[in-house]
C-alpha cells in the first residue's frame, strides 16, 4: 500500500462487505420463513410475513446489495403463491 487512498479505499471494501454479508443473510432467513409458511399453507403467518420481505427486498434493491430486478421478481413470485393459497381452488 503506497498510498493512504489505498488503505482508505481497502477499508471502505471492508466495510461494504461486511454491511451487505449481514443484509443478505437477513434477507435469506426472511425469505425462507415466508416459503416454509407458504409451503406449510400456513396463510396467516404468510400473510403478516410478506409486507416486511417486500420492505427488505426493496431497501437491499436501492442500496444495490441485490438488483431491482430480483427484489421485483421475487416479491412477485411471493405474492403469486399466496395469492393462490388465498384463492380457493376450482
């Protein structure tokens, strides 16, 4: 390291990483509770779960730890599946 803007920056990384390991294990242990409850047809903790995974996917979308894209197609995804355990079938 020649210069101090390289230990900064070394730093910086540091710090973004480990910001963004601990929002990604948050989000996995989010999403893996709703599908449990959506595969166990659990309707009522599915329901009350979804609004905060969407918060979640759509802050870890605008701080760029995830794209935009997957947090839409998973909150989609989501919301399909219980849409569908909502609806009863016919």
């Amino acid at each position: 390291m020649n210069r101090p803007s390289t230990a900064k920056r070394i730093r910086q990384i540091a710090a973004r990483t480990q910001r963004n390991r601990t929002i990604r294990s948050e989000l996995k242990t989010k999403l893996k509770a709703v599908r449990t409850a959506l595969d166990a047809k659990d309707l009522k903790s599915a329901t009350a779960l979804l609004p905060p995974i969407a918060s979640t996917l759509g802050k870890a979308a605008s701080k760029r730890i995830i794209t935009k894209a997957r947090a839409s197609r998973t909150t989609a995804r989501l919301a399909k599946r219980l849409h569908q355990l909502s609806v009863p079938a016919s």
